[in-house]
C-alpha cells in the first residue's frame, strides 16, 4: 500500500476514533491527529470537528492544547466554533460560566491562556475582543476573568520590561475601574468581592511583595518603580475593596512601594485601612499596618508629621486599631500625642 493510501486510511480510522464512546480511546486519537494532520489547515478542521462534537471538558482543554503552535487566525477560528452551541453540550463559555466544579478549572484555564496569547499577538481577533470583554464586566464573565487574571500574572510581572507589562496592565485598569465603582455601591454582589479578590491577589503576586523560597528572585529598586508607575491607578482603585483578605493583600503590596513614593502610597494605604473596617479584627493586618507606620517614622517621617493632612491620617489608622483593642497601635497612638497636637 503507497503511503498517501495508508495515511488516508488512518485518517478515516482517527474520524472513526473521535467519536468512540471512550474517552481514552477519544484521547489517543487527538494525541495522533497533529502527526496524521500534518497540514496546519487540516488539523485546524480536525480540531474543530472534534471540539463541536466532545462532551468531556478534560478532552476540550485538549483540543485547545493540540491547537498550539497553529497560525493564530487559525487558532481564532477554532475558539469562535467552541464558542457556539455545540451538539457534544453548551458552548464552552456556557460550560465555563455554568459551573465551579473543579474538573473544569483546567478548562478555564487552557481558555484563557488561549485569549491572552491571543490578545499578544493577534490584537484585532475576536478572541482578544473577548478577552476585553471579560475586562469591562469581569462580574458578568466572572470565572473566566478569575482564570484568565491568574494566567495573566507573568505577564504583569515586576520582571516583565514596561513595554511587554503596559497592554496588559491597561487591561486589568480597565477591570479595576468597574470593580471599584461596583464596591462602592450601596449593595455589593458577592461576584464583585470575588473578582476584586482575584485581580488583588495576582497583582501582589505580580509586584514581587511575596516573598517565598519558590518566589526567589526580588525586584529591584529600578524594577519596582516602573511596575508602580503602571499600577498606580489600579492600586488606588482598589482600595475600595473592604473584604479584610483583599485589602491585607494590597497593604502588602503597598508596603513594598513606600519607598518609590512615599507620599501617594501612604494616602492609597490610608483609604485601604478606612475603607475596610473589618480589617481592624485581623492579626495579620494590625501587624501589617504597625509595621508601615514604623517605617514612615523612621524612613519618611517628614511625609507624615510635616503634613496636616496625612497627620490625620495617620492618626485615624491608628486610632482604627486601637479602638478594635490593639495594644500596639494603642502604643504607637500614645507615643505620637505631641505630633498630633
């Protein structure tokens, strides 16, 4: 039998195989089809026929999988067929949206990660309209917005340059800006407190405030101003987050900046510790804020107690702990009477 005959024979079995009830049998035939597909546009076709037909989200990450490495515009086409009603169940986004489960987790995932790269390298797709998409309502598309925030956070990395950071960062501003008027509202959706969680969390990942044997590498002086300079109207939207775990994680993530501009991240941590009440109860954060406040007394004194109004401000942080019984911040209260008088 000539090759091109027994290629298109085990073309016709791979069809077969994409069907068959078993799922690992259904696995086995996409692990082949790049090899019996060896054309990009007959693959793309492949994938797609398979994608519209499969009912197992762990086979659909697959599929997105298998799809890498394939012209972008190919790669679009195949996301906007996984994007319609499928007849193997409900378009992925429905799926997705539909469900916290946790075995399509990795299916959000390998979906996002698809619409960032996308995003990079194809900013005129329909996959990176979506992905704004996702931005400008991160409430509305609040899973896929949680996934794609956390493949996001190398890209928003202090150890990215500003150019490679600067799309992306405009992206997350642009989700920072509806979560913070949406906190603000009389009524708060549990989604908003959610999605602002998410987007807090990578950002302090982002920053380099984590510190962690497996987070070794530490930003430089250099490298934390130019990763603040972009962060800086995200990072004071979201002090409007007033869930204790949200606003410890910005705390954080402005400790680490106090030095690149004392001035503004003192009246950015200032509206976090007012704005969330409920942190006064936690260890961690009357911790955090005794530690911030010590270091403006002994590195950036003047911006605090040389300005009436930041004066005042420092004045209500700790009066915020120290009426919650804090005896540290009671401390720190008493020993600056004569600065407050």
């Amino acid at each position: 039998m000539e090759l091109p005959e027994l290629a298109s024979e085990l073309r016709e079995v791979l069809v077969s195989a994409m069907t068959d009830p078993e799922d690992h049998v259904r696995t086995t035939a996409l692990r082949a089809a790049p090899i019996l597909y060896p054309d990009s546009e007959e693959l793309a076709t492949a994938l797609t026929r398979f994608g519209e037909r499969e009912e197992n989200a762990e086979l659909l990450s697959f599929v997105l999988h298998s799809a890498q490495g394939l012209d972008p515009k190919m790669v679009d086409e195949l996301v906007q067929g996984l994007s319609a009603s499928r007849s193997g169940g409900p378009a992925v986004p429905d799926l997705i949206e539909g469900s916290d489960e946790s075995e399509l987790h990795e299916l959000a995932r390998v979906w996002a990660a698809v619409h960032i790269e996308l995003f990079a390298v194809l900013p005129d797709s329909r996959c990176a309209d979506t992905l704004r998409s996702w931005y400008t309502d991160p409430t509305e598309h609040r899973i896929q917005f949680e996934a794609a925030m956390s493949v996001m956070r190398s890209r928003l990395s202090f150890e990215r340059t500003a150019s490679e950071r600067a799309k992306f960062m405009e992206l997350v501003a642009v989700a920072a800006s509806t979560l913070s008027e949406r906190l603000r509202a009389p009524s708060v959706d549990a989604a908003v407190i959610k999605a602002a969680d998410q987007l807090v969390t990578e950002l302090y990942f982002a920053s380099g405030a984590y510190e962690s044997s497996s987070y070794p590498e530490r930003p430089t002086d250099e490298q934390r101003a130019a990763w603040y300079l972009q962060a800086k109207p995200i990072l004071r939207a979201m002090t409007s987050s007033f869930h204790p775990r949200t606003a410890y994680d910005l705390l954080q993530i402005l400790q680490s900046l106090v030095d690149v501009d004392p001035p503004e991240v003192f009246d950015a941590i200032s509206d976090c510790v007012v704005g969330s009440p409920a942190l006064r109860y936690e260890t961690l954060g009357v911790a955090t804020v005794v530690e911030i406040v010590g270091q403006y007394l002994a590195f950036h004194r003047a911006t605090v107690l040389h300005d009436p109004i930041r004066l005042n401000q420092l004045r209500q942080i700790l009066e915020t702990f120290a009426d919650a019984g804090w005896p540290e911040a009671l401390h720190l209260s008493y020993s600056l009477n004569d600065a407050f008088r």
